[in-house]
C-alpha cells in the first residue's frame, strides 16, 4: 500500500485530512460509515482507513480539473527565475 507522503499517494486519493473534513469524522470506522450512508464508492487501505479517488470526490462535486490543478500545491516554476533576478543585482 501506499505511503501518505508519496506523491502517488496524495494525488490518486483524498488525504487522511481531507476524508476527516469531507465527513466530519476523525475515526476511520465512523468515516466509512458516512461515506457509504452517502453514497460514495471507497476501498480500504490495510488498516482499514477508507481511500477515496481524488478523481471521483472531484467529479461529483463539480471541481473543474484546472481549479484542482490550483488547488494541490504552491506553484513553483517562478522560482528558478526570481533567484536568477536576485542574483544579477
């Protein structure tokens, strides 16, 4: 199984975070209780925590993919080019 600080991980399935805000729940077994008593289709990882497509959490709530995009992480590729302009000050 995947660890949670792969980046495979994160971005195949909802963070262990982002399932607790999704159903209001800390508690694995109480998560999976809500999220079928709603209806979404999950698997279990070996202990049992549920795992959610970030694709199908996506679709159902209408996120649009360049709006996900955004939402993932800082963005970066500014970076290489503010150092090269503070290096030639």
């Amino acid at each position: 199984m995947h660890s949670v600080q792969t980046d495979r991980y994160i971005d195949i399935y909802l963070t262990p975070s982002e399932i607790e805000r999704l159903t209001g729940r800390k508690y694995a077994k109480v998560q999976r209780k809500v999220l079928a008593a709603r209806g979404w289709k999950f698997e279990l990882d070996a202990d049992g925590r549920p795992l959610l497509l970030r694709e199908l959490h996506d679709q159902r709530l209408g996120v649009r993919a360049s709006t996900a995009k955004r939402a993932r992480g800082p963005r970066l590729e500014g970076l290489s080019s503010h150092r090269r302009a503070k290096a030639a000050e």
